[in-house]
C-alpha cells in the first residue's frame, strides 16, 4: 500500500462567519482538530481577509471580514490554531493561494481532508483546487456548514460530489476507513 501524507484543512471558521446556521461545526471541527493534532497529522487552518476594493467589495458589494473580531478564528479554535501546523491568511477563496501552494508542495500532501465555513464557496474551492494539484480530496460534509444555511450547504456538498466524485464527501466517522484504505 503506498504511503499517504493526509492533510485537515479547516476552512475559514472565523467570527463573522459563525451564525445559527453554521455555528453547530464547531464543536465538531474542534474534535476533529485535535484529534488530528494527537495524531501527529497535519492540520492547517485559513483566514479569509477582505480588504477596501477587493473584487468581494467592488464586484458582490460584500465588506464584511475587514477587522477583528470578524477576521478572528472562533474562540473555541483558537488554541487549536497555534498548534496547527499553519495558518494561511487569504484574499481569495481557496487555500491554493502562494503560501498555501508553497506548502502543499513542500509537504507533498497525498489526501486533503476538508471542512469548515462555507460549504458552497471556500471550503468546495479549496477542495477542487486539491484535486486539480493531483492531491486526492475529502469533502467532510458534517463538519461544514453554510452560514447561509442548509439549501446553501447542501448544494456545496451536490457540487462537491460531481466534481470531486460521491465517495469523496463524507462523514468525519468515515475518515480513519479512508486513511487505511488508500
């Protein structure tokens, strides 16, 4: 069996995400985390950062995400964070920025396991760019989430298993079964 080199990447869990639809994957998130922290494993986690004429703010009319508390990775993560093997801060949707490439490249990640806020948008890119960097992708479905809501998050997950294919949007109890078995 070859040698995998998995990755938990946890997807722009920040304050001005977390809403009542969303709030219910970071108890989730943060098991998962730490786990894979015990583990020895990988764990990255991102920061959206909007800025004054951002294409988000020219283009969507959306400025939110500019200032603390908003930029903030929840509190119940935040020590999770620093233990993290990186913390990549981003102006775009997907971890594949150049810090976040340099890395996986450095790191030679073989299977990216990715979860977080929001599901139909950063959490999907950052998915489907693993798997366009030839990087075998893992879409967690219960521990993402939509600050939208459900309809948003569950067409993040219908992509998802178009684009990435059914078996690789899964539950976090389905994650040890896929370590072992590939």
């Amino acid at each position: 069996m070859p040698e995998i080199n998995p990755v938990l990447v946890v997807v722009d869990v920040q304050n001005g995400f977390v809403t009542e639809h969303s709030r219910h994957v970071v108890p989730i998130v943060a098991r998962l985390a730490q786990d894979w922290l015990d583990n020895g494993r990988d764990v990255v986690f991102t920061r959206y950062l909007n800025y004054d004429g951002s294409p988000f703010e020219r283009v969507m009319g959306w400025s939110k995400l500019k200032d603390s508390p908003e930029i903030d990775i929840v509190d119940e993560l935040q020590d999770l964070s620093r233990k993290a093997t990186a913390v990549i801060d981003k102006t775009i949707y997907t971890l594949f920025n150049d810090e976040g490439s340099a890395l996986a490249e450095s790191l030679q990640w073989t299977d990216m396991f990715v979860c977080g806020i929001d599901t139909e948008v950063c959490v999907l890119k950052t998915a489907v760019d693993a798997f366009e960097h030839g990087i075998r992708s893992w879409l967690l479905t219960d521990a993402s989430a939509s600050h939208s809501g459900r309809l948003a998050h569950d067409a993040g997950v219908q992509v998802a298993e178009k684009m990435l294919g059914r078996l690789q949007t899964i539950s976090t109890v389905d994650v040890e079964g896929c370590l072992s078995s590939t």
